[in-house]
C-alpha cells in the first residue's frame, strides 16, 4: 500500500459521497469557497465526538469567515445521523465505507496506535481552497484542541 501524502497546491482529490441523512454531497459543489475536509476514526467514540463538537461550537465563526466544515469517516449513513442528532452536528458527516476517499488524501494507512504499529484511519485534517487546491494538509492531528490550532494556523486564533 502506497502512502499517499497531499501538500499544500496539489489538486484536492474530488469525491462524492453519502451523508447522514441521506442526500449525497460532492466536493466540486463548494467550489468558490474554503472547505476545512476533516477525517476521523469512528462516530460516537468519545475523541470523535470531542473533535465533531470542537468543530460543531465554532462553527458559527468559522461559517462567518467563509468555510463549509465537512467531516468524513467509514461509519454508514445511518450511525452518522444518530451521531448528529446525538451531539447536535448541523455539518454535513460523510459516510466513506470502502475507504476510497480516505486513501485518496492519504488518511488511512500504517500508524502508530498505543506504541503498536498498525493500519487504519489516520485522524487528518485539510482546508481547500475556493479553487479545489489543498492549503493545509495535517496528519495525525490531536481530537482535542484540534480546532483551536488549526483556527490559529489559518489566522482566526
């Protein structure tokens, strides 16, 4: 398995997607604006949820300065919207069971897991452009104060 690592000016791996609720949501749809694309391991695990309400409180500001928030993991459509009702996530949360888009960005593969090496879903975060060209690419981000660092990190600290 190719680890595929995106850098700041590559082109953003387009993708179209199931959300919790059923409709299907396309990255070519929010061309025009700056969309912070963040991967996580599992809904309803308790640094999931601490990341998903990180995002989910400061999202008015983050809205106000012009990002669409879009969270993806391998849970299914169903288990999403019961993670969004449970915690009140009014972002689209999508479902990429096959792991397709989660290797197109580089978000699964070999990481460390409590000193073991191991494969999986690695917790990343990216802000694309309103051109579709990835600006930030973070691997292995921390759940907590997640949001916090990256609003410093795009100068709303």
């Amino acid at each position: 398995m190719t680890d595929i690592k995106l850098a700041p000016g590559d082109a953003a791996p387009e993708f179209t997607l199931p959300a919790a609720g059923g409709d299907s949501v396309s990255l070519d749809a929010f061309r025009g604006k700056r969309v912070i694309l963040y991967f996580y391991p599992a809904a309803m695990t308790p640094g999931c949820t601490k990341q998903a309400c990180d995002f989910r409180d400061n999202l008015g500001q983050l809205t106000d300065e012009g990002f669409v928030v879009l969270g993806v993991s391998k849970d299914k459509p169903a288990k999403l919207e019961k993670f969004a009702e449970r915690d009140a996530l009014t972002f689209p949360l999508l479902s990429d069971p096959e792991l397709e888009v989660h290797k197109a960005y580089g978000a699964y593969g070999a990481k460390k897991l409590y000193g073991k090496d191991v494969v999986g879903v690695i917790r990343s975060t990216f802000v694309i452009d309103a051109d579709g060209k990835v600006e930030q690419a973070l691997y292995n981000v921390k759940a907590t104060g997640h949001v916090a660092s990256l609003k410093k990190k795009l100068g709303l600290g």
